[in-house]
C-alpha cells in the first residue's frame, strides 16, 4: 500500500521543514507504515481527540513483530507528522514509546582493533578510519567536502566545526583535526578531484554509507578481528564517547564533539574545555599507536643487551682469526708469542665488531 493522495500534499508540505534527507526518508517510511495499519489516510486524525490513542494503539502493534527501537522510529514518523499539523499527541510515558534498548548483537570496538585494521589499510582507508574516530554520525561523514578540511596550514590541532544533517535544529559538531589526520590528509587531499572527501561512482556523488560499512568488515577480516557482533560505523562514536566518559570528559564537551544537542546556557562557556577534551582523548584514541618514551628506552637496553651477548661470543672467534692471520703472514709458532696482538679486551663493542667484520672479509679474499 502506498501514502494516499489525501496525505501526499500535507506530507509534502511537512517535509519541507525537516532537513536531513535521511530523516525524511525515515519518517515517510513510517508514515506509510501507519497508514497500512490504520486502513486510511492518517490525515483523519488531525486534530482529532482519538490521536493520542490511535498511536498508542499503532505502537503497541508494532511490538507484536518488531525491537523495541524500530518501534520508537516508525512511531515518531506519524507522532512528528500530527505535531506539525497542530495535533497534541502524548503517549502515556508508561507505554514506553520513546524509551530506547541498548544494542546487545553490536560488536564492542576497541581502539586496539581499529589501529590493528589501520595497518591493513590504504591512504583512503586510513582517512575512513581517522574520520570514523572522530564519532561523526554516517550521514555527516559521507557527506564531508574537501573544503570542509582546507585549514590544514594551521598547526594541530586545528578547529573542525561541521553542520551535522540530522535533525531540524542544526546541530554542529566542534572538533578538532590531530596531527596525525592532518598528516594523512596533506598526502590525500592532492590526489582528490572531486569536492567529496570520499567520492562516489558517479563523479557527482559522495560514497553511500553501505560502502563505509563494508569497508570496516572488510578491514577488520584481514586484521584477523573475531567480532562478537555486528561492525559497523556507529561502532565508532560509541567508542568516541565511552572513552570520553571513561576518560572523566566533561559529558557536554563529548556532546559537542560527537554533535549532540546541548543546553544553549551551557553551551557558551565550553570552548576552553573542547581542546583539553579533545587532546586527552586523542592521545588514546590514535589511529597509529605511538612509542612511549619508556619503550623506546627499553628498546635501547635491549639492543646494548643483544650486542653484547654477540660480542662476547665472537670474542673466542676473533682470536682464532688473528692468529691465523699471522700464520698466513708466514709467522711461525715459536715467534708468536713475541709479536702484539690487539687487546680485544680493552676494544668498546663497536671496535669489536668492526674488527670481526674486516677478518672475516680477508678470509673471504684468500679462499
């Protein structure tokens, strides 16, 4: 069944105040779902007493056959609809309409994983990927211009603020660009010719958020990544904010940089915490896992180590060679206890291996 005429021309006009096409598309959806249920044009509840438990009566419906959170969608499509056309509907909060279940088959991300799929990754990959730990809704990051990135002359980090699709209320992220994106971008953005970050097929069109979502499976498959659930974009910004949260962020700055709505009175006096939030959570959420000092140091011990077991093992090896050294030089063994040999004793280790390196190649000339 499709919307009815009688609907088609009010829909039209109530569309034209949402928007994000995805939403839209959203509530047509379930306004045409309503409408098979309901047997008419849903136009005939407007202003109508029976409203409020006509939808009541739709959305209990719907639980016979679907989760609790395609319920909450499909039903705010004809809520919404009735509200513009001057109808007060309230559901009882009793009924549970708005209230929203916790996803238990998503795979549970961690940043570990996402920089295992970054090594198995191209340039383009990588930025998918920069981008996906952003935690941008997968609307606004397919829909990312190369002009939205064009400070990258400025030092990191550097301010990203993006309008965010979804939603009438114009929401905008405020974010930053890391050094390590900013370095990713400087090599991809010159081999783009499109104004899309991520290009489409055609050469007018962005990628469709199918093509992100096969992406990070197809990535986390060569990473060798077990996935005890489903993997896909909105994995992201669920690892974005709950290492903000575990990271003691202020829930507003996480608000902010993930582009969730917050209170205007609150909203004036986070600007000064945004770059703190943002650095402290960058510094976990890296795409290429950096050296710690510590590391680095631990890596030094351990070469000295390994460097002077393989000295003290060619020590025996360099006399034997020194001494066949003279015998080739036809020195006989009565006089080679008068003639000076070096004290590879007192040598450091490079002069050691040094030593071993020029016998060894004048063995190698006289065979």
């Amino acid at each position: 069944m499709n919307i009815s005429a009688t609907t088609m021309g009010k829909l039209e006009d109530f569309l034209e105040t949402v928007s994000s096409k995805y939403t839209r598309k959203n509530y047509v959806n379930g306004i045409k779902k309503f409408e098979e249920w309901y047997g008419d044009s849903i136009t005939k509840l407007v202003k109508s007493p029976d409203a409020t438990k006509t939808i009541e009566k739709f959305y209990v419906a719907l639980k016979q056959k679907h989760p609790q959170n395609t319920c909450r969608n499909v039903t705010n499509a004809p809520i919404q609809f009735l509200k513009y056309f001057g109808t007060d509907v309230r559901p009882r909060k009793a009924l549970g309409v708005y209230r929203t279940e916790k996803a238990i088959d998503d795979h549970r991300l961690t940043i570990d994983e996402v920089q295992k799929m970054a090594r198995y990754a191209d340039l383009r990959q990588q930025v998918v990927l920069e981008v996906f730990l952003l935690g941008l809704r997968i609307a606004d990051a397919i829909a990312l211009k190369v002009s939205d990135l064009n400070k990258l002359e400025q030092p990191a980090p550097i301010e990203l603020n993006l309008r965010a699709t979804k939603g009438t209320n114009g929401t905008v992220y405020e974010t930053f660009i890391c050094e390590e994106f900013k370095e990713l971008l400087e090599r991809y953005l010159p081999t783009l010719n499109g104004k899309w970050l991520f290009q489409g097929l055609r050469k007018e069109s962005h990628v469709k958020d199918e093509t992100l979502n096969t992406m990070l499976k197809e990535l986390a498959s060569r990473a060798g990544i077990q996935l005890h659930g489903n993997l896909h974009w909105h994995c992201g910004r669920k690892l974005v904010i709950t290492t903000g949260a575990e990271l003691g962020l202020n829930t507003w700055v996480i608000k902010k940089m993930v582009g969730k709505s917050i209170p205007m009175s609150d909203d004036t006096y986070l600007y000064a915490q945004l770059k703190e939030g943002f650095l402290k959570l960058r510094s976990v959420l890296r795409l290429m896992p950096r050296v710690a000092e510590e590391s680095l140091s631990n890596v030094e011990e351990l070469t000295n180590i390994c460097t002077e077991a393989i000295v003290t093992t060619f020590k025996p090896k360099i006399r034997e060679m020194l001494l066949k050294r003279m015998l080739r030089n036809g020195t006989d063994n009565q006089t080679l206890g008068f003639i000076e040999m070096p004290n590879i004793d007192a040598m450091s280790n490079k002069q050691l291996l040094e030593l071993y390196v020029k016998l060894k190649k004048e063995e190698n000339g006289n065979e």
